[in-house]
C-alpha cells in the first residue's frame, strides 16, 4: 500500500501561488455555510408568523396542490 500524504502535507507541497487557492476555496466554503446557517436561522425566526397568514382555511384547496 502507498504511503498516503495527509491533507495537510499535500498543500504545504504545493506551490505558494496554489496553496493561496487553497485558502480561498476553504474560506468561500466557511462563508457558505455561515451563509446557510444565517438563512436557516432567519427562516426559523419568521416561521410562527408566517405560519399565521399561509395555514388558513382559505388556502387548504392549495395544500393539495
């Protein structure tokens, strides 16, 4: 079996220029997923509210939809 390279290893090997690549993907996906998280959470806030004005009897032929 070959000797495998932890992460790490393979972008110190790397050269500076790709190794800066490297760090901005990681933070582009950090960013992303406090992206998501602040969505959800804003989401989650709104939910009981908008619960109020979507879950109407008027509106129960739409649920089927």
């Amino acid at each position: 079996m070959p000797n495998r390279k932890s992460p790490t290893e393979k972008i110190k090997a790397l050269p500076a220029e790709q190794r800066i690549e490297v760090e901005d993907f990681v933070d582009f996906i950090a960013s992303r997923a406090r992206d998501r998280a602040l969505t959800c959470a804003a989401a989650a806030t709104g939910a009981s509210t908008f619960a109020k004005i979507w879950s109407n009897p008027d509106d129960d032929a739409y649920d089927a939809l």
